[in-house]
C-alpha cells in the first residue's frame, strides 16, 4: 500500500529593508524611485519590513503569499494609508469598503459589468475608438495619453450615467484626476496629516479636484432626479431604483452611497485603462516586431473590410496578448495596502492587529522565476500552449480572490477594441529624442505621451505573418489568467 507523504511545508524568508535611516529613507526611496525600490526588497526575503514615515509596514514579495493575503479578505482588509486617502475621494464604495459592506455592494453594481453587458457595451466601445483617431493627420503629433484619457472617460460615462457629461465637463473630470493621482500617492508614502494641511499650491489644487469631482457627481444624480419620467439603462438608474425601493421593499441603497458608487467607478474606469493603453502603444512602438504581428492579425480579421465590429474581438488573439503583456510589463495598478484586522501570521511572522501590508503587481510582474527576461516586451508569452509557468499565480493586474476588480472583462475589452480600431488605421511612432518614461504615482504609466501619427496601409492577402498561424486558426480568446478562482468566496463572478 502506497504510504501517502505530505509536501514539507515551505520555509519563508522575512526580513528587513537597508537603510541607515529607515523611518526617513523607506519613505523617500519609495517616492522618489518607486519600482526600483520595489524590485530590491525580494533580496531580502518573502516579506520585508519597511518604514513609511512613523509607521511600521510589510511588503510581501512572493505570489504565492500574496494569494494567501488576497483569499482572507476578513484578516486582510482593505485599509492602510491608501485607502485611508481613497475613503475621502470615494467613499465607503465597492472598491474601498470593509469586508462586511462587500458582498451586499459587489451584488448591487456587478450586472454592470457581467460578461453578458460587456458584449453590448462593445459596439460602443469601437465607435469611441474610432471617434479619437478620426480627425488625426499623417505627421501629426498627438497626446496620446489625453486622447486615451477622453476615450475611456467618454466610455465610462455612458455605462455609467448615459449622456450627462458633456464634452467641457468630461475634460474637468480629466484634469481634477490629475491633480488627485499625484496628490494620493505621496499621501500613501508620507502618511503625516500635518504636511497636507499646510496651504500649498500642490495640497491647494489637491483639494480643490476632490470637491470639484463631488460636485460634478452630485450635479449628474440631481439632474437625473429632476427627470424622474425618463429612466435610462445605465447604473445610476439602477441605483436610484435600489434607493426607492420596490414596492414595499426597504430601499438597499443609501443617498450617500450613489453618490460614493458613480465616483469611484467613474475615476477607476478612466485612469487604468487609458494608461494601459497609452502604455501599449508605446511599448509597440519600440518593439517593431511584436507591432508588425498585431497588424498583421488586425488585416486578417479584417479581411477588407473598413471597421471591425465586436464580433470580430474573439478572434483577435494577438491583440489580446498585447494587452495581457502590458498588463503584465506596465500595470497600471502597481501598488496596493491592506490592513490586519486581527492579530495573525504571514510567512511566519506575527502581524499584530492594524499591521500595514503592502503588495504590488509590478514587484510579482518583473520577477524573473515567473517571467523569463521580465524587462522585455514579449506578447508572445501569452499566446496558446505558450503562458509562461507560475502566470497563473504572479499575473495579478486585477488582483484576485473575491476583490478581484470587477471591471476587469470590460477594462481588457475596452483596451482590445481601441488598440485594434486604431492600429487598423495608424501606426504611432515616438518623435524623435528621449521617449518619456513611466511615472508611478497612485497609477503607474504614461501621462503625457506625445507620438506622431503615420497612415498604415492594411495588407490585402489575408495569410498571416511567420509564427502567428496557429494561433490565429485557433480562433479563440485568449484570457487573462483568471486569479478569481484564488479565494473566491462565493461572491457571484468576483
């Protein structure tokens, strides 16, 4: 009889960032070189203390304990420095709310963006994209990272709450991000209140982007209230239907939670995907290879035809792995915090309760046991019978287990429907000189990409380029590793 032997159990390293002056220099390190601060700690084990300011925290650098992290959404809660900042801005909503607000608020706004909506969300989706490239001109030079921002802005805003921002306002949203971004970040890493109520310029325009944005939001659900008789198929309808309740039914949804929902959706839906997508564009255009393949693909689908239409998406493989690779090379959900809300262990170590807990898909992205060579551009990694080992567990630009983001589907189509409308167009090449470089702040990529425009004349033949014919015979979508199933704590499609 075969005796059963059970894994040793694994033994974690823990230990502590250099620094002669920890309580000043962590903080500062992680300000001011950020990624290449994140990249040293797994030299000094799987979980590293640091210092941020007075406050004692851990950054766990092994995926494997990120997950473990990730799956107990009661001990490790949503909380820290981060959240404590993002609470002001949105609220108690579904991305910032404790564990025992979740469920009920993950229920109330995912219909949204179930698979089965996105798809009709897609035509949309295309139309917008075409809209930003219409206008540009062969030589031009082009904002790449606004013309993303205007795109997704447009797009969220019409799930959201149909036609209520108009063209002036959309733009304001767009600039109080900004402001809020680079205010949040230094916020998380210098966690001293004193400093931001001092009146400076920075802290000034800080907080004038918060009450600007409430007062937008606000303006929109009071416009709609005014226009009870004419109900629209967006999410604010929805909610105001949870707040009047059905019949005799208790309304589920508070005033203020409106309010706190449509803001917190509308900000995380324009800035991650517009800075995927500048971050992509970027990326293809020093990798000469990798664009050639995409609009090779592109041709394909196309077939002759003058627009893509959204069934045409499951067949674009190539651009998917695009996506999942800039995901994976740039994402822009780089840093995040939770907090222990009871004394516990991780890797060994004791975390008494109100422990600060630190992870980053950027450190778990660029870790070379996962990702051969992570500093390379290589959508290849991500195309069938090709996934690099160990993806499954270190890809997490969503995050997982319950949390998991629950506009990932509709992020990943919406950045797979720009990049192909407008790489069937144009090809954006860097001007000449030094090409800018990735900016973390609360988000991480390419805030002011500047890129010519050249016209791409489409292939006619319809045979695909050298090494892509399995995959586009395959004729399926390729997904991000899917990290929900990590933790899933039976919260429909978390």
């Amino acid at each position: 009889m075969n005796a059963f032997v059970p894994e040793p159990e694994r033994k974690w390293t823990v230990g502590t960032a250099p620094s002669i002056f920890p309580a000043i220099t962590h903080g500062i390190a992680l300000f001011r070189r950020p990624l290449q601060f994140l990249n040293s700690l797994p030299a000094h084990g799987d979980l590293v203390e640091i210092r941020l300011g007075p406050l004692r925290a851990w950054v766990v650098c092994h995926p494997d304990l990120v997950h473990e992290m990730l799956r107990d959404t009661r001990t490790f809660d949503k909380g820290g420095t981060q959240y404590d900042r993002l609470r002001l801005l949105m609220g108690d909503s579904v991305v910032t709310c404790p564990h025992a607000q979740h469920r009920r608020q993950r229920r109330l706004v995912q219909p949204a963006f179930r698979p089965s909506q996105v798809a009709e969300h897609t035509r949309l989706m295309l139309d917008e994209a075409e809209l930003v490239c219409r206008e540009w001109r062969a030589g031009q030079e082009v904002d790449v990272s606004a013309a993303m921002s205007a795109m997704t802005t447009r797009v969220i805003s019409r799930v959201l709450f149909s036609d209520s921002l108009d063209a002036t306002t959309a733009a304001e949203v767009r600039h109080c991000l900004t402001d809020v971004v680079r205010g949040l970040f230094l916020r998380t890493v210098v966690p001293v209140d004193a400093v931001f109520r001092i009146p400076t310029p920075a802290n000034r325009r800080y907080q004038h982007a918060i009450a600007r944005l409430h007062t937008i939001i606000a303006g929109v659900i009071d416009e709609r209230r005014r226009a009870p008789d004419a109900p629209r198929d967006d999410l604010l309808e929805t909610l105001l239907e949870a707040a009047r309740g059905d019949g005799d039914a208790v309304p589920t949804v508070g005033e203020q939670e409106i309010h706190d929902q449509l803001i917190t959706l509308l900000l995380t839906g324009v800035e991650t995907t517009a800075l995927c997508l500048a971050s992509a564009f970027g990326l293809l255009a020093r990798n000469p290879d990798s664009e050639e393949r995409l609009h090779a693909e592109i041709d394909t689908v196309l077939a002759g035809r003058p627009r893509l239409t959204p069934e045409d998406l499951p067949g674009l493989v190539q651009t998917r792995a695009v996506i999942t690779e800039t995901l994976r090379h740039s994402p822009p959900g780089w840093l995040f915090t939770r907090v222990t809300t009871r004394d516990t262990k991780l890797a060994g170590q004791r975390l008494p309760k109100g422990s600060m807990v630190l992870y980053s898909p950027y450190l778990l992205h660029h870790d070379p046991a996962s990702f051969p060579d992570p500093g390379r551009f290589l959508p290849g990694r991500w195309l069938p019978a090709q996934e690099p080992a160990g993806s499954r567990t270190a890809l997490i630009p969503f995050a997982a287990g319950s949390r998991k983001c629950l506009g990932d589907t509709f992020a990943v189509t919406e950045a797979i429907a720009a990049v192909a409308v407008i790489a069937s167009r144009w090809r954006l090449r860097h001007p000449a000189g030094p090409v800018e470089r990735q900016r973390p702040v609360v988000t991480l990529g390419p805030r002011s990409l500047v890129m010519i425009c050249e016209p791409r004349a489409r292939r006619t033949t319809d045979a695909p380029t050298r090494g892509d014919a399995p995959a586009l015979r395959a004729g399926v979508a390729l997904r991000v590793p899917d990290s929900r199933t990590a933790g899933d704590n039976g919260v429909d499609d978390a």
